[in-house]
C-alpha cells in the first residue's frame, strides 16, 4: 500500500434485509473512498442507508438477517471476507466506532471505569493498574473533570453530553487510525452538540486520525468534512469536495436537501415530473432512484441506472445524473441549485 492509496475504500456495497413483503435493498452499491488523514461525511436523510453502510462496513450486521456484498478494503485488506477473529482485530483497535446514543451504548451495570479499562486491555496487554491510568488519561483528554472519580461512577451520574465524551475515549481507547462517528451529536442538546463536534475535530487533528462521519446536519458539513458522499434511499448520487459540493450541488436531491436545510420552498418546474411517489413510498428499482420527487425528471430517467458523471466540468466532483451526461444540458439542474456558505457554523 502507498501513501496515495485510499485507508478505506468501499466499492459497490449492497447490503439487501429479507422481509416477509421482499428484499429491502437498504444499501444499494455505494462507493466512496476515504484517504488517509482526511474527513468524508456521509450525508442524507434518516432511512438513506448511512448507518447501514458503515455498520456493513466494520462487520456489525448479523450475516444471517442481512446479506452484505460488494468490497470494502481496508489498508489493501479485504474485510467482507475477513473472518471473526481478524475483523475484532481490526474493530476498536485499528477502525473505532463512535455511536450516536451513549445511554444505549454503555453498559449500564458497569462503571465507567471498568468499561474503558476493559476497552483498553482487549487491545494492549497491560495490566489493570496501567490500563486504569489510561483511562484517567483518557477521561481527562476528552475534558471531563475529575476524572479519577469519574471512573468509579456509573454511565446514569453522567449527563449526555459526559456520557458521550465517555464513549469518544472508549473510541480512543486503542489509538485507532481511522474513527467512525455514526451521528454523535443526534441525542444531545442543542448547546451541547457543537461542543461534541469541536472536540471530536481537534482530537482528529492531534492525533491525525481520519475521520468517517455520518451526519445530516450541513453545518456539520460545512465546517468538518474534506469530502462529501450524498446518500438517498440505499444509492450514493453525489460525491466530492465540501466546497464543490456546497457552491455547486449537482444531483437534484442534494439540492432539495440543502433547500429543506436553509428552509427555502419547493423547487422548480414540478409539472415535468413523470411519476409520483406510490402510495408505499416505494422507490424505483430501475432507472434513477430519485426520479419520483425529481421536478426534472424525464423518460430517460427509467432507463439504466445514470452513471456518475462530472459537475461542471470538475472530475473529483461528481453526481448519478443524466442531466451531467453528453446528451442533456446540465444548466437545467444547476441554474436552480441552492448554495450553503462553506463558514457555516453552529454558532451562526
């Protein structure tokens, strides 16, 4: 592996869930790359297949309830073929996983104590002694107070926005290269969120950790991400840098998105759309899979699956759009783009 290829690269991932109504195609052959050092934010609507995705990812679904394809290397290695013991010692050692409610992710029969020294000597063979001044360590890196007392309290003495500080230095706990954070801030307080966020990034730049992050909050985005991949219903249908992304949405969902954020009215040219949304909510299995809320969809959109092509000419910045493709013109989607300012915070 060189320094130019990808820590994490999923290609065409599928993880399909059988049902008593038919297959649910939850995640339905997404493909992005994660360079080494760098923050990607996975984005969209609740139900778009993010926590799926990454869940498939670091082998957290149950093969028998959901059948997962596809590739997703890690360092070069495959990990869908990994076996159980080699994905254990990968998972929490070299990929952690940050989840997005701490009150349901720590035991809640434990200390605080016990669960991180347990996190660090699965990891390192330390003794309890070393592992337990690890974690006063740890505690005190994520800035909780106290935090030799902290270790023999229990997960319900902390507040939310402690317990979730808690779980980022179980995360950290073995010094890992690359940190998955599935929504971290989704359970918190408003007041709260942006101070979880400015310390997961700092933690991200002292310790050079790359960073996956699962958000749908675009001011996240907007302040975090290098990169961006843009999910709908199971299917990737944009991806690039934050900045192109955000001046030059590409795919009409990514628009609609970004105008249900900043609370701007419906988009333009409803009357041409070809379908409506069935009374199930169905999504199309052919074609584009956004063509029944698309105001530009045409015929062709029923067609073959749109390949990802460029957004404005930009190669690394592209959108599964026929409207970027040679035969359409694609001011007919981007004239009517919203743009979100890059500066935006949490504090605007």
């Amino acid at each position: 592996m060189t320094d130019t290829d990808p820590l994490l690269s999923v290609d065409d991932l599928h993880a399909h869930i059988a049902t008593a109504d038919g297959t649910v195609r939850a995640v339905d052959g997404v493909s992005f790359d994660v360079q080494r050092g760098e923050t990607v934010c996975l984005v969209g609507e609740s139900g778009s297949g993010k926590t799926l995705t990454c869940d498939s990812i670091t082998g957290l679904v149950s093969s028998s309830q959901v059948d997962v394809s596809g590739s997703v290397t890690f360092e070069g290695e495959e990990l869908l073929s990994a076996g159980e013991r080699r994905l254990r010692s990968i998972r929490g050692n070299r990929i952690a996983y940050l989840f997005q409610n701490a009150q349901n992710a720590l035991d809640p029969v434990y200390t605080v104590g016990d669960q991180l020294v347990e996190a660090i000597t699965f990891h390192r063979d330390v003794s309890d002694g070393t592992a337990r001044e690890r974690a006063i360590d740890l505690l005190q890196t994520v800035g909780l107070s106290r935090p030799a007392e902290r270790l023999d309290a229990y997960p319900h003495e902390f507040s939310d926005g402690m317990r979730q500080r808690v779980l980022i230095a179980i995360a950290l706990a073995a010094e890992p290269d690359l940190l998955i954070a599935d929504e971290p801030t989704s359970a918190l307080d408003v007041t709260i969120q942006s101070r979880i966020i400015d310390l997961i990034d700092d933690l991200r730049r002292e310790r050079d950790l790359t960073l996956l992050l699962v958000t749908h909050d675009l001011r996240v985005v907007a302040s975090l991400a290098d990169r961006v991949v843009v999910m709908y219903a199971g299917n990737a249908v944009e991806r690039g840098p934050v900045e192109a992304v955000l001046e030059q949405p590409g795919h009409p969902y990514t628009q609609s998105l970004f105008r249900s954020f900043v609370g701007q009215g419906g988009t333009n040219g409803p009357d041409r759309r070809t379908e409506t949304v069935g009374r199930d909510g169905s999504i199309p299995k052919e074609g584009c899979c956004f063509r029944r809320e698309c105001p530009h969809a045409v015929k062709a959109c029923r067609g073959d699956e749109p390949p990802f092509e460029p957004v404005a000419g930009v190669e690394d910045h592209r959108a599964a759009c026929i409207y970027h493709g040679d035969r359409k013109d694609a001011r007919t989607v981007l004239d009517t783009a919203p743009q979100l300012d890059r500066g935006v915070t949490d504090d605007d």
